[in-house]
C-alpha cells in the first residue's frame, strides 16, 4: 500500500510478501524469524535463510532500496525517516525507512484518528469531511496482491476492520446531519455485501425510516432477519427488534443500536437549566417537607407537583430553591422553563419542547414540527433517565399536559397562578402568607433583631403593610439592608403615602413592594369581559361581596355573578370568606345552598386601584390627587416574583 509510484514491481508472489511485511512495519525491525514464518509456514526449508537474504538483494537491486548496515538513527526516531526510502539489515532481521505519508495505510490510521477527534468536539461536518478522505485511500483489499501469511492476514483483518467503523462513522454522521436520502443506496449495496452486519441492517432501517419510507424499512428488517437465520441460524439481536418495534408504532427514532441518534453520542454530562435559587428560604419548613414526601412516592411513575398560591407569595423563589434542593437526586440533569411572557401571553408547549430538545443536544434540523412528534421524541430520551423538570407560570392544563412526559425515576415541579387539575399532577402544595413569627424572622434577618426590637410598633406596621407577604418582605429587607441607619419607624413611612397610619396596607403603598407585576400577570390570564368585571368590583365593593351583591355591581344575574367570583377564587385574585352568609347554616351537608362571601386581599385591591384597566384607563389611585401621583415610583429592588424574560 505505497502512495509513492515505485520505480519497478517485483512479480515473484514471495517478493511482494517480504515488501508488504517490512511496509507495514516501516520505521520498526522485522525479525528474521518473522520473515520466515511468514514466507514458509512452520516448515521452512533449511535454505530459508539464504534465500530470504536473496530477496532482500533483489529489492534493494529492483526498487533502488539503498542501504545495507545500521541506519544512523534509532527505530522510532523522527530522523530515522529519510527522504528516500531505505531498507536496512539490523542485527536479527531488516528494518525499512520511508518518507513521512509514504503508505496509505498509515495515512489512513491518522485520518480515522483525527476524524474521532473532530466527531467527539462536535465538528461533525469536519468530521465527516476526514473520514471520506480516509475511505478514499481504499482501492480494495488491504493486501491486494500479496500472498498474505499469518502475519500480514492479521494486519488485513485489524485494517479491514478500521475501515468498517470509519464507515459506520461517517454514515452515523451523514444520519445525524439528515442526509437520510443521500446513504441509502450506498447502504443498500454495503448489506448486500455484508449481509450478518446488524449495524449497518439498522442504519438502512433508519435512513429509509427518516425518509418517509416505513414500510421499506420494516422490509429492510425482514431482510436482515433472513440473512441472519440462513448465514448464522440467529434471530436479530434486541436493538434491532426495539428499533423495528418503535417502527411500526410509528415513534420518532432517536436511538438504535449503531447509535445513529439525533442527540451527540459524545454528550456524557448531565443537562443543566436551573436558574440560582435563593440561599435560604424563610418559613416554608412544612411546604418543603410536602414536596419532599410528593416527589418520594414511588406510586406515581414520575411525581408531578403543583405549586400554587396568591400573588406575592413567592412562588418562583420556592420552586427554584426545592428544584436546587433536590437535584442531586437527579444525575441525568435538570431543565428550566417559564410558561409565560413578561407580556402575559402564554409559551406554547411546542417552544418549550424545542427549547428542551435543543438543550438536551438536538440539532435544530432533526427537531420534528408538531407538538406531537416533539413530546414524542422528549419522552424517548426521557425514558429510563432520572431528569428534574421545572415549570413555572403554567397557565392552564392545555398547556402543561403535553409537557408531563418524563419517565420512571424523574420528577417535574409546577407553579401556578391559578388552580389546575389534571390527572398528571400528582400532588398540590400552596404557599399561604406566611406566619407572624416566618415573616418577623425575614425582617430581622435582614434588618438585625435589635433593630426590630427597638420600635416594635413599626415592626408590626410593616409586617401588617407587606400583608406577610415573602416578595413583599424581601422587597423591605433590601431596603432595611441598604439603610442600615434608618431604624423601623423610618422604614415604615418610606412607604407610607397616606397621612393617616391607621390606613394600613390597603394604602396605594403596597404598589412598589413588588406586587404589581404579579398581579397584572395574573389578571392578563383572565378574558377581557372578566378584567373589567375584576376591575368594577375591585372599586365599588366593600370588603366583602355576595354573588347578589356583585350581581348588582355588574348588572348580571347571581349565579352569573358567582361563578365570576369562582373564577377570580381560582386565580387567587379573590378569597372566599371563611364564615358562610349570616342566616345560612353553617357546615350543612349536602343539597344545602351554601353561599359565601367573597374578599379582596388587600395587596390585589392594592395592585388594581394603580394597574390601568382593560380599557387603558389608568387606577385610580395611579391618576393621584392635585399635582402628581400618589404613588412613587418603584425602588430598584430584587423581587423574587417579578415579570423577567428567562431565555434558555
């Protein structure tokens, strides 16, 4: 296999041998004994000697091989290769120097070698690009020509066999760049060839698969089914039979037993999205404790926990911090996404199964178009992995159903500004206000215990003004930590606008404490009939309000009126007041008409008196009085709950 023309061939079957072995080896000393062997066998004459020294003079003599005693460089030196080739004698056996890239055969080894390389970075065009120069080297079999001994045959199988893989490598590349239609006919004739080679059966059963041609590629099975009983009396292997199973049910393939799959076969580390959580979670101990118990039952094939709570109850911080908390238990890796836009509008599931799919390693151009064959495709690489799934904002079930696809051993965490129900979700855990002594520990974590210690009054202001709200009080112990000087009183009147202190938070003041952006997400969720509706009431009724009395408002009927009101209790953007109407029974059992009253919490009544209404009006208490608003401008502070874009 010399690339360089030679000036003469030898025509003798045993010269041609001897030339292959000692090519082969270049740069290496071919013992004598070897030689032997190789030319006659165990028996050689007991002229072998002598005569294998003739036909070393002969190759000197016909292709101009100088040379005869010990080269002046050691085997294995870079030196050693000179710019002619060299045969020389050693002291048991010869030693034959050629120029760098004089055999194809090595050529062809450094080839396949920097193509793997290039194929685990991921530079599969490159890749591909290197093996084809490799394969192009062949012209036929490796020892074309020569009378091949033990030696040189085993030589012939190991380049043989390297030339299949940089094969199978290259088409592995072409099918995960989409060039299905282009490998078919070369695989067609590759398994006429080598018809017990299961790999190459299964990457013709997937290039016609992906190329529309099913019933080819089930006949494609059929056909390495029957080679495989008559060459070898074996069934195909199990690869095989799971590949044609996925076939005919119609799934997207993705894995097979050449590996020819539409995620890199060099991605070993483990897929990670979460965005950073908070370093510590303040009074949600129980609500840790409910996920913790959820996502440990066994029972449900992969637990799927919905979280849910009022606006400002700190939702996202207490999904990202229980998805930190538990990800070690996930090895596979953790993805992350956000179900609604800063606008209010709804990520559709197919977004975020292209985002999931491309973030797992799938070239954009293998990712199918519909939602079904996406959901299809996440699910396959989702089975038998153990991945956490974190989806905040969901809005309704349409949404969230096509994305509960994970398999045994995983787990998905839900937020939610409304209440879902869906046979998916495994386990539902709110996230109420927190308690008096949740909400004085986050103030004082921030703020110091001396400082709340020394004017508890306005302490317990301004646990009365965030409503225990955690986006609320995170908002204030930002600002307790960026003035340190201020003490409680101090805080307090910073966000105080209305003179009278017993005004308490339902004050306009609550509109910079991090609430607004929340709330308006939520109302967005709702029709536009039902926002003005929310928005009439939020300004005419009292403190509490009866179906009759909201009926009146709106100039519906009652029972229209109360399944409104149900409505806005769904989107905690109302609450049910705990004690039934005066003059019904309490607690009555059924086919008793119960009916309650319904509340605004004071944070929402807050948020909407400042949010435009659907018609763009701004609220009233965003108009103000006299000569400016009477709400300020909201402080740049972090909040946990805030409207923000994550892109992934």
């Amino acid at each position: 296999m010399l690339q360089r023309s030679a000036i003469a061939t030898p025509t003798a079957p045993k010269l041609r041998t001897v030339m292959a072995l000692l090519a082969m080896n270049a740069g290496s000393v071919v013992g004598t004994h070897q030689l032997v062997e190789e030319l006659w066998g165990e028996n050689p004459p007991p002229s072998s000697t002598t005569t294998l020294q003739t036909y070393i003079y002969q190759l000197r003599k016909t292709l101009g091989l100088g040379g005869s005693g010990t080269p002046a460089h050691l085997p294995g030196d870079p030196a050693a290769a000179g710019r002619d080739p060299v045969l020389h004698t050693m002291m048991n056996g010869y030693l034959l120097g050629l120029p760098e890239k004089s055999l194809d055969s090595q050529e062809f080894v450094a080839r396949a070698r920097r193509g793997r390389a290039e194929m685990a970075a991921g530079e599969l065009e490159k890749a591909a690009v290197t093996f084809r120069s490799a394969l192009a080297l062949w012209s036929g079999a490796a020892m074309t020509g020569v009378t091949a001994g033990p030696i040189l045959q085993a030589e012939e199988v190991r380049l043989e066999e390297l030339r299949k893989t940089v094969l199978e490598q290259r088409i592995d590349i072409d099918l995960r760049l989409g060039r299905h239609r282009e490998v078919i006919g070369e695989l067609i004739a590759i398994v006429a060839q080598q018809p017990i080679h299961e790999g190459f059966h299964a990457k013709l059963m997937l290039a016609l698969y992906q190329a529309g041609r099913r019933s080819e590629a089930l006949l494609a099975y059929q056909g390495a089914r029957t080679a495989l009983a008559r060459e070898l009396g074996l069934e195909p292997s199990a690869e095989l039979r799971r590949l044609q199973q996925k076939m005919i049910a119609g799934e997207p393939v993705i894995e097979n037993p050449a590996r020819t799959s539409a995620f890199p076969a060099s991605r070993t580390d483990p897929v990670t999205r979460l965005p950073p959580g908070l370093p510590r979670l303040v009074g949600r101990e129980a609500e840790l404790d409910q996920v913790g118990a959820a996502v440990a039952d066994r029972l449900a094939s992969a637990p799927a926990v919905l979280v849910l709570g009022p606006p400002g109850s700190g939702k996202s911080a207490f999904l990202t911090y229980t998805a930190h908390r538990l990800r070690s238990a996930y090895p596979d890796g953790d993805l992350y996404a956000r179900l609604l836009g800063p606008d209010g509008t709804p990520v559709p599931p197919e977004t975020v199964l292209n985002d999931f799919l491309g973030a797992i390693g799938v070239r954009p151009e293998r990712i199918p178009a519909t939602l079904e064959e996406r959901a299809r495709m996440f699910r396959s690489w989702a089975d038998g992995r153990k991945v956490l799934i974190v989806l905040d904002d969901a809005t309704d079930t349409a949404q969230l159903r096509p994305l509960l696809t994970a398999g045994p051993g995983s787990a998905v965490l839900v937020a939610s500004r409304r209440r879902l129900v869906d046979p998916g979700l495994t386990a539902t855990v709110e996230l109420p206000p927190l308690s008096p002594d949740a909400a004085r520990r986050m103030l004082a974590d921030a703020c110091g215990d001396h400082r709340l210690a020394a004017d508890a009054d306005a302490t317990e202001g301004l646990l009365d003004l965030c409503a225990r709200l955690p986006v609320a009080l995170r908002v204030v112990a930002d600002r307790g930590r960026l003035r340190p000087h201020w003490p409680m009183g101090r805080l307090l009147r910073s966000y105080r606008t209305a003179p009278d202190r017993e005004a308490g938070p339902e004050g306009p003041a609550l509109a910079e404490l991090g609430l607004l952006g929340s709330v308006d997400l939520t109302r967005r969720l709702l029709g536009a009939e039902e926002r003005r509706a929310l928005h009439r009431l939020a300004a005419a009724a009292d403190s509490t309000v009866t179906p009759e009395d909201a009926a009146g408002i709106l100039g519906v009927v009652p029972g229209d009126a109360e399944s409104l009101l149900e409505h806005l209790v769904e989107h905690y953007l109302m609450h049910p007041d705990p004690d039934p109407v005066p003059g019904q029974p309490s607690g009555s059992g059924a086919g008793t008409d119960d009916r309650y009253r319904y509340r605004f919490s004071p944070a929402v009544r807050a948020a909407l008196a400042v949010l435009a209404d659907p018609a763009g009006h701004p609220g009233p208490a965003a108009r103000g009085h006299g000569t400016g608003p009477s709400v300020p401008a909201p402080r740049n502070a972090a909040r946990a709950d805030a409207p923000v874009l994550v892109t992934r």
